[in-house]
C-alpha cells in the first residue's frame, strides 16, 4: 500500500471513528454517569458494612460484592468507555488486555457470590434447623469467589487484545484496529473455545440460582417452614430450672437467650457502629454443632441455653409462664423470620437483574460477532449499545437497593447526614 493509499485509510478510518463516537455518544455518557454514581455509592457501601455492621453472613456477602463493583467502576466501566471513543481505531494493546480481563474476573465473581448468597438464603429459609454457612465461613467463602473468578479470567489476557482487520465503508476497504482477539490467536479456535466454557460455568451458575430461589419463593410464599413463625412450633425450647428458681427468673432467662439471638440474623445490633460483645454463654445448635452467639448467624435454629452448673427448663405445672415464654418465642421468631425474608428479598432482585442482564449481554455480543453494526444506524447503534451494557447497572444499583429495604443501612446514611448537615 503507498502513501497515498496509507492517507485515505487513515482518513476513512478516522472518519469511522467519528460516526461511531457520534452515534453512541449518550451511551457513553450514560456509562460516565454510572462511575461517578457506582463510585461513590459502593465506597458508601463498603463503609457502612465494613466500619457499621455486625458480624453476619449478609455482611460479608454485601462487602464482597461491593468491592467487585468499586473495582468496576475503575477499570471495566471506563475502560467501556474508552473502547466506545476508539471502537475503530484502538490506542493500546496492554489497555484492551487489562480491560477484558478485568470485564471477565468482575462478572465472574459477581456470579459466583451471588450463587453462594443463593445457597445461605435457602439455608436460612427452607431448612432453617439444618446446617448454616457461619460467619467465618462466609468470610472464607468470599475468597475464594475472588480466586476462582481471576482463575477463569487468568486466559483473557493472552487471547484478547487488539488485532487488524478490513471494514467495508463508503463502498472502500478500510483496515481498522479492534479491541477484540489478540493478533496472535486471531485466527485460533482458542478463544472461541475459551468463551464456550466460560458460558458454560456462567449457565450452571444461573440455572442453579434459578432453581434456588424458586424453592426459596415457594417456600416464603406456602407459609411452611421455620422463618415465618406460622408452622415448626415444636422448635421452641421449653425449658425448667432444676435449682428451683421461681418463674420470673425463667422469664428473664429466656428473655436474654432471645435478645442475643435476634441479632444474628440481622445484621446489625441495637446501637450503631457498637462492636458484638463476647458472648457468655454456649449455644448448642439443633445440628449439634457448639457456637458462641456471636458466631451464631441463624436465629431461627433451635438453640437451648446450657451452663456447666444450671439448665433452664419450665415445669409442666407451670403453664400460665410456659405460655408467656411461648408466646414471646413466637414474637420473636416472627420478627427474625422478617429480617430473614427482607434479606433475601435484596438478594433476589439483585439476582434476577444480574440474570436478566447477563443473558441480554451474552446476546448482543453474539451479534457484535456476526458483524451486524457496519449495517445498523446511528440510532439503532445507541440503542443497541444501551441494552448491550445495561449489564453496568449491577454495579450501580446495590446501594440504592439497600437504603430501600435494609433498615440499618437508612439509619446510617440518615445520621451521617445529619451529621454533614450539622457541620454547615
């Protein structure tokens, strides 16, 4: 090719650009707007569950996911951003490699945690006296949805960078560069091979979240099961106190036992920003297991008070305070089945955004394949690319969902804005 072939396919190439910057512009600042907002509200997030939060299951969950999306809003968000400005013409090599590696190790590991949030909300909610993932297991858990998604992404950077290829534009040939296959595997079945498995282990993914949470609605939904408080009355602890203590004192006990079990499940204890205190007594779970309160994060699992010394029990003679203590399980149960359902009402909208735009996502970029954009207008080029990274919003919406539906999350934002206010 001479030069002046050389300047007309820089010409054509730029001009090539041009359009589709023009055409996707309001995508692009659609994508901008969602890192400021998905930035700051993730580090919003990260604060409240990190520095205001009990130790819990939900609490680990929620970290993890929020500091997927923080890393989002720094690299795979703008990284979108850049590649829509330079679709034809991509600047660096070593930039579209960290970009895709970086859009596959963030859904991955958004998946793969919400999978495992999946599998503690059906726990919790459909076998509620069985075995329950524990707080330092969740932590653990998180891990290693970290290092199983940069495992699956550990390929991206050898297959995908930047390559040439021939465009047909204004009846001319025109040699543009793409973030796409790398040019050493341009014309390999490795990637493609690559992206099957990859597809592979997202759809076992999401056919089990599915199949979960169906179990799990059908559950909330016929009322049977031990978080509702409507059924499972046999998991309320009858006790008697064998030193001969009165009533009263059987009350207070229970009582106490009761306090300290509904803050397992919810998240939060009764004074923000207070660190759980150490707990003086043993639970001794329905699955045999031996806890402390503290490490206990299923309230809805049949626990009894024991002491090396003294085990509460009612005496069957004493009815009128079997009822009172009866009744006040029941009260509680109810309320900790609430916070149960709350939770995982969170957890399911979020699951069947992320579903939804997954496979939305999975779907326009089998079209982007077929070469469909060269034939589409400027139009249905921004429309097309708006619902292609619609998938953007689960990085963006998480803290919008909890200052709705988790109680002590509102309370926080609400005094930490008091707290600005009051400063002015």
């Amino acid at each position: 090719m001479d030069s002046d072939d050389n300047i007309t396919n820089e010409k054509l190439a730029r001009q090539l650009k041009y359009d589709f910057q023009e055409a996707v512009l309001p995508v692009t600042v659609f994508v901008g707007i969602e890192v400021v907002v998905g930035f700051f509200g993730n580090l919003l997030v990260i604060y409240v569950f990190l520095f205001r939060y009990h130790v819990c299951n939900f609490r680990y969950f929620v970290l993890c996911m929020a500091f997927v999306d923080f890393a989002s809003t720094l690299t795979t968000m703008p990284g979108e951003m850049v590649t829509q400005m330079y679709w034809y013409i991509y600047p660096y090599r070593l930039m579209c490699k960290i970009n895709t590696f970086f859009n596959v190790f963030t859904a991955a590991a958004e998946i793969l945690c919400l999978l495992i949030i999946a599998i503690d909300r059906y726990r919790k909610v459909c076998t509620p006296f069985g075995w329950q993932i524990q707080p330092k297991m969740a932590l653990f858990l998180c891990g290693v949805v970290y290092f199983v998604a940069f495992i699956i992404a550990l390929p991206v950077p050898f297959f995908w960078g930047i390559h040439t290829a021939k465009y047909e534009y204004k009846n001319q040939t025109v040699n543009v560069t793409v973030c796409e296959k790398d040019g050493e595997y341009n014309k390999t079945d490795h990637p493609l091979k690559y992206s099957y498995s990859v597809q592979g282990i997202i759809s076992v993914c999401l056919i089990s979240m599915f199949g979960l949470y169906i179990l799990i609605a059908r559950k909330l939904i016929t009322g049977k099961g031990g978080v509702n408080g409507k059924s499972d009355n046999k998991a309320i602890a009858i006790t008697s106190i064998k030193t001969g203590a009165s009533s009263d004192v059987n009350i207070k006990k229970d009582t106490e036992l009761s306090s300290k079990q509904d803050t397992s499940d919810a998240g939060y204890s009764s004074g923000v920003g207070n660190k759980p205190k150490k707990a003086k007594f043993n639970y001794i779970s329905s699955d045999g297991g031996l806890t402390t309160d503290e490490d206990e994060d299923s309230s809805s699992r049949i626990t009894t008070l024991s002491t090396p010394e003294v085990s509460f029990a009612i005496s069957k003679n004493d009815k009128k305070s079997a009822n009172t203590i009866k009744s006040h399980a029941l009260r509680r149960k109810r309320f900790v089945g609430l916070r149960v359902r709350r939770k995982t009402k969170i957890m399911l909208i979020l699951t069947i955004l992320f579903i939804i735009t997954i496979i939305l996502y999975s779907t326009l970029l089998s079209f982007i394949a077929k070469n469909i954009l060269k034939d589409m207008s400027g139009g249905s080029k921004t429309v097309y690319f708006f619902f292609f990274r619609l998938y953007f919003i689960n990085h963006v919406i998480n803290p919008f969902l909890y200052g709705f539906l988790d109680p002590h999350f509102k309370k926080v934002m609400i005094k930490l804005k008091d707290r600005i206010c009051s400063r002015k």
